[in-house]
C-alpha cells in the first residue's frame, strides 16, 4: 500500500527500522576495517610458535604483538620514545630524501635517507654508549643488541606497497628499511610480475626469540639450534634492519634463492641489502646459509660487501684498515661516490673529525668503534 496511507503504521515500524539499518552499518564498517589492516595477507595467528627443523628456521614465522607507532614526526632527528623490552612506543626521526643511502640523526642515529651536513666545527662527538646504536651494528652471537635505545619501527600493513605479501599484521620492521625494501621488491615484480612474494619476519622481541630458541632446543638440542638461531639479545631481528622473504605459509625456507629469485642476491646491494647469511661464511657467522634472510646497511656498504663477497663480520674488521686520512671510497651502482672510515672509541666520549666533508653519517659498529661514512 502507499506509505502516506499508513502515517501511523510506519512510526511503529520506525525504531525497529533504526535498529536494523545500525547492524548493517556496525557489519559494514567491521569489514571495511578487516580488509584495509589485513591488506589481503593469508590468515596467521601472530602469536603461533613452531619448532625448528634442518630446513627452515620457526623464527621466520612468529611474529609478536608490539605497539608500534605509525605517524611521522614533523621535526627531524627528534626521538619521542626508546624502546625498552622489545616493548613500547618508537620514536620517529622524521622524513629524509635521497635514495643514496641509509642516514639519519646525529644525536640519535635514526634514518631519513639523508646525509647529515657537517657542522661549522668540523667534528662531532659521541658517547661510549653510541657505539651500540646505528645502521652498520654488527649483532650476532658475540654482540648482542641494545633495545633501550631510539627506533622508528612502522607496522608492515600499513606501509606495504603491495608487491608482497604480510604473513602477519602484526609485523613491523625499521621505517628506512622497509622504505628500501618497498622500492626493492616493486622493481623485482615489474620484471617478474607474477612471482609470489610474501614477508614472514621483521622487528623480533627478545621475548619472541627466547620462547623460539627454547622451543628448538627442546625439539632438536642445543648444538642444531645454534646452526639457525642467535641466542636471545644476539639476534639480527631485535634491530628491525633485517626482513625475511618466503613464498608461500609454509616457513622461510621455501624461498630458495635460486631461479628468479637470484634477482635479489644480485641486485639487493642497489637498495642497501646485504645477503646476509651464505653457506661459504658459515665458519665467521656461525648461521646456516639463510637466503630468505636480507640486512639493511646502507647503499654503499651493501654496495662494497656484495661486491667483494664479505660478510658483515669481516667488513666490519676491514674497515678498521681505513681512517680520516686515508678512507676507502666507495662509488656504488646506486650512485654516488663515499669516503668510509673507522674510529676507534676512546671512552667516555670519542670526537669525530668531519674536517674536509660537507655531509655524513656516523654509526656505531657494536663492537670498538664508529664507522664513519661521508661525503664532500
């Protein structure tokens, strides 16, 4: 019947009308939500934990709920939070530009992209508990990792260009690095269009890496885990610089490396990446070849490492040949050319001549010293 005959009956209906256009909205918005934050990822549970094998690492898998925040400060270089017990809010450094590099705040050592201009006094200085933070910090089963210190983490949804998969929601990793390995991966699939790519690890608590260890000491003994795992605090993860590739829900180590995938090993140093486990290190890393496994250093660096088959132990040692004076220059594919030297810490504080560069970076090693990496 027409509804001004019925005036009456329809205020009657009117608030059961209501209630059910409300479902309908709260249905619709939840979905909306769902798909924006699991940007079309497999479905995972963030806290599931397994147990290593010959072939693959569990770690590769787990991911772990953190706070991490998303925003992007408005002044550059300024730390609003550090990050204590693998938990807590990351302070932001704010936006670089320049693709040249991985560079960022001298006061916190945080990443934009960007060289620091050299100040009037041509020298920086920094503290002894300087040498632990940076892009260039050697983390392994010698030298272990300090959380309390500034990050910006950013959560992989939420900043993912698309070209990859996010095994978990939850996955976070260094805002530089994945700014980096966003340009990485859109470049592989602009050739390989239909290669699956899907991201398992990032950013890793030390918590989440204890129950791992843990769990593959009790399945497998102490002396295999080592093969795969860095002890906890001695993990390469704790720093946000690494990302794992695999291909498909099933672990890390169906990402092989080989036939399309040899793309990465060769080209991954143009975008700061270094391979950063291989079978022909073993005896320095003391890790099974990992090819799943890529570690942000910076252009440059990933650059000479690559180039010259090192490990990241031994270019931190090589470095060590290298000073103001007589640097080791670095032209990398990326473009660009760098002055790389090492300076030994000598305490308490340890002045950085700059003299003769109009910009820099300078990172801790985490083990004597400060690499410094420079331009004029």
């Amino acid at each position: 019947m027409p509804a001004y005959r019925h005036a009456r009956r329809k205020a009657n209906y009117l608030p059961f009308t209501i209630a059910v256009c409300a479902v309908i909205a709260v249905i619709i918005i939840t979905v909306i939500v769902i798909v924006a934050t699991s940007g079309d990822e497999p479905t995972h549970s963030a806290n599931t934990t397994t147990t290593a094998t010959a072939t693959t690492r569990p770690a590769d898998t787990t991911a772990q709920s953190t706070t991490i925040s998303t925003t992007a400060a408005t002044t550059s270089g300024s730390a609003t939070g550090n990050r204590t017990s693998g938990s807590g809010n990351a302070g932001n450094s704010g936006s670089g530009s320049g693709a040249g590099g991985a560079y960022g705040s001298s006061d916190n050592m945080l990443y934009t992209g960007s060289l620091l201009t050299v100040p009037a006094s041509g020298s920086v200085t920094k503290t002894q508990k300087e040498v632990k933070y940076g892009l260039q910090i050697l983390v392994n089963n010698d030298y272990d990792y300090d959380e309390n210190q500034p990050t910006d983490h950013v959560m992989m949804t939420a900043f993912s260009d698309r070209a990859y998969k996010v095994a978990y929601t939850d996955l976070n990793a260094d805002r530089f690095t994945l700014q980096q390995f966003n340009r990485m991966t859109a470049d592989y699939k602009k050739i390989y269009p239909n290669e699956y790519l899907q991201v398992c690890s990032g950013y890793r608590t030390i918590a989440t890496q204890r129950r791992n260890f843990n769990n593959s000491v009790a399945a497998d003994g102490l002396e295999e885990t080592l093969k795969w795992f860095s002890k906890p605090g001695y993990s390469e993860h704790h720093t946000g610089f690494s990302i794992d590739f695999n291909t498909n829900a099933y672990g890390s180590a169906a990402f092989t490396g080989k036939g399309n995938q040899v793309w990465f090993s060769k080209n991954c140093h143009k975008y700061g990446f270094i391979l950063r486990y291989q079978a022909d290190k073993y005896d320095i890393t003391r890790i099974n070849a990992e090819p799943w496994h890529f570690r942000q250093v910076g252009i440059p660096h990933a650059d000479y490492i690559m180039k010259n088959n090192l490990c990241l132990e031994e270019y931190i040692e090589k470095i060590k040949n290298y000073s103001h004076d007589n640097p080791l220059t670095i032209t990398p594919d990326a473009g660009g050319t760098y002055n790389v030297y090492y300076v030994k810490s000598t305490g308490a504080s340890t002045v950085i001549d700059l003299s003769g560069y109009k910009s820099y970076y300078c990172s801790g090693n985490n083990v004597d010293g400060f690499i410094i990496t420079a331009q004029k």
